[in-house]
C-alpha cells in the first residue's frame, strides 16, 4: 500500500476517527485501535513493518520520555522504596514463575522457558499510561503504576538481554552477570542525565519556544540512543531525561511560555506513537499462527497472571505498617493493570536466529498481549470505577 509515509498517513486517519468513537461509547481507546488494526487487514494489506527497532529506536523514546516528564520527583521518591522492590523482587519472581509454569506445563526447555518469562514479567509502559489517561486516573495510585511500569520496562530489558546471552550458549558466571548489571543500569542512569543536562543548560540560552521543543526531542531520542549505543539501558536512559527535565528543566531551563508548548509537542508525540503501536500490533495479530502453540499459550497467560499476583500481594505486605502502605483496592489495581504490549513483542520480536524456540516464543507473546489488550484493557475501567478512583457515569 503504497509509501510508509502515505501508510503512516492512512493509520493516522484511523486512529483519530477511533479516538473520536472510543470516546464516544466510553471504550478503551487502545482496544479500538488493536480491533481497527485487525479489521484493516482484512480490507487494505500493510506492508509496514513492525520489528524491535521500529518500536524501540522511534516510537517507545517518546512514550517513556512524555510519561516521565509529568512525574513528580517529590513523590516519585518518597514511594521509591516500594517502587524498588516491585520491580527487582516482584519482577524476578514473577519471571522465574512464569519460566517454572512454562518448563513443567508446556514442556519447553528451561532456556527459551527463562527467556519468556523475563520479557513477559515486565508491565508495559505502553499500554499502562494509555490506559490510565484514558480512566482519568490521578494521584498516588497513577504515579505507583505509571512509575513501576517504567522502572520494570528498565529491569526487564536488563534481565533479558542476560538470559538471552546465557540461552544462546555464552557462559557468563556470577561475577559477569553483576558487571553486565551494574553497568546497563548505572550506565543508562549515568547517560540520560549527562545527555539532559548538558542539553538544558543550552537550552536555557533561548526563549524561543521551538528550538525548546528540539532541544527535548533531542534529549528524548538521544538520551535512548546513545545509552543503546554503548550497551547500556535505553529504557533507563531515557526515563532519567525525563524527570529532569519534568522536575528541574522547568524550573529555568525552559522559558514559562515554552513550557506548555513543550507539555502541549509531548501531548501530542506520545498520541501518535501511541495511536501507531496499537494499530500495528491489531494488524500483526492477524498474522499469527496461533494454532501450534494454543496449549503453550494459555499455560502462559495463566502463569503471567500469576506472576504478576506474586510480584505484587507479598511485597506490598511488607509494607503494611509503614508510612508505604499500598491500600488492598490499590494492590488489586495494580495487580490487575499489568498490562503487556509493545515491550514485550519488541524484546520477542529482536530475539536472535540462534535462539531456541524463537518462533514459538514471538507468537506466545502475541496471544498473552491480546489477552492483556481485550480482557485486562476492557476491564480495567470498570474495575477503577468499581474502587472510586474515576466517577461512575450517570445513567441516561
């Protein structure tokens, strides 16, 4: 269908037409989409591709970039504790969890068993904040499960690219892993605030609020790729530009009036990646072959949903009488809003040719992130409704 441009053009034509009817009937916008991207197929073929470098290198920067620029660094840091454990303790667990269920139940070998479980452990940043901008969702619980989904996407990249090296036969021993560690995370962390700041500290020459709006993109985008370049993690990276320049950036680096320019370009961005992921994910759905693999995948989504209650219900009670404390309504959001998508399809879908069961791993993936699209994403509304955090609609 003629040129990528004249593709991206159609899909986001589609995707405002499915914002307007999402909002209308009150659905979640990224289950039009995904439904808008499956019935495509079946009318106009794409021929867009939709790899591990499309969603990492252009369409996850600003999602991750956006998210972490409205988060509060007050906040952010008085739950970090918690925050911490969640994603360290309660993503491991839920890793190794998902590995055991997929080794003993669906019979895979431990390698490409461990490899599923640490891309799939992780929530996606993704559909998470879409889903909870859609909802209206504010205050505490929004920063716990915007914040912890990020910090896991960081985690989970980091853990995977470990077990892939340890699946496709490199040794790596105790003292190799925690080198591989330290230096993707210290080194992600280290790289998104010498990026940010260096670039805001020239951006704090102008008053003009483009080349303000360029000088984040540059942050956003470089911060990622450069922290990719050198080995280090993207996610981290990236996600570090972002508080600083939410917390501190507009504080005096950027002018009043470029502030909501820049808040209004960021907006906007995180809409089109938002609205491309989603589509492109409806119209790959179609191209799976589900069938070989119906026994694996509901192994798979029911150990990822447990997963995902262990990685939550246990670490939030050693919190219980601290100032921490996550109230139960609370830990039953987040346990049930870790929402899988582009993260995990991305990290399948870069799986390299010498991994085991790369296939049957990719089409997994896809079958237990359209579960976390039409059953979680459906109901994740309802379920806030249910606990007060949005208004119930008025009948009539």
């Amino acid at each position: 269908m003629g040129s990528v441009v004249q593709q991206v053009e159609f899909l986001l034509l589609i995707a405002a037409v499915v914002a307007m009817v999402a909002r209308r009937f009150h659905l979640p916008y990224s289950v039009g989409l995904v439904l808008a991207g499956i019935g495509l197929t079946f009318v106009q073929p794409f021929d867009l591709p939709f790899t591990k470098e499309l969603i990492f290198t252009v369409l996850l920067p600003p999602l991750i970039f956006e998210a972490a620029l409205f988060i509060p660094w007050k906040e952010l840091k008085r739950d970090m504790p918690l925050i911490t454990v969640f994603v360290t303790a309660g993503l491991l667990l839920a890793a190794a969890l998902t590995a055991a269920g997929m080794h003993y139940l669906a019979g895979w070998a431990w390698a490409p068993a461990c490899v599923f479980g640490i891309l799939i452990a992780a929530t996606d940043p993704v559909s998470v904040i879409a889903t909870f901008k859609e909802a209206g969702v504010h205050g505490r619980l929004r920063l716990l499960v915007e914040a912890e989904s990020l910090m896991n996407d960081g985690t989970a990249a980091v853990g995977f690219v470990i077990a892939v090296v340890i699946a496709t036969g490199t040794a790596l021993g105790a003292g190799g892993i925690a080198t591989t560690l330290l230096s993707t995370v210290l080194g992600g962390i280290a790289c998104g605030a010498i990026v940010a700041g260096a670039l805001l500290f020239i951006a704090g020459k102008t008053e003009d609020r483009l080349v303000e709006i360029t000088f984040t993109t540059i942050i956003a985008y470089g911060s990622f790729l450069i922290a990719e370049h050198f080995h280090f993690s993207g996610v981290l990276s990236c996600l570090t530009a972002g508080l600083i320049t939410g917390n501190f950036g507009f504080l005096g680096a950027i002018s009043t009036k470029g502030r909501e320019a820049v808040t209004d370009f960021w907006e906007y961005a995180a809409f089109v990646a938002n609205s491309l992921i989603f589509i492109l994910i409806g119209v790959h759905e179609t191209q799976q072959n589900f069938a070989p693999v119906l026994g694996a995948a509901a192994v798979a989504i029911l150990f990822v949903t447990l997963g995902r209650a262990v990685a939550i219900y246990p670490f939030a009670a050693l919190f219980a009488r601290s100032k921490l404390k996550v109230s139960i309504k609370h830990q039953h959001v987040l346990f049930w809003g870790g929402l899988r998508g582009a993260l995990a399809l991305a990290l399948a879908m870069g799986l390299p040719e010498t991994m085991p069961m790369a296939a049957e791993i990719t089409t997994v993936t896809f079958t237990v992130v359209a579960f976390s699209v039409f059953v979680q994403g459906l109901t994740m509304t309802p379920l806030l409704r249910h606990f007060g955090e949005i208004p119930k609609r008025k009948k009539g």
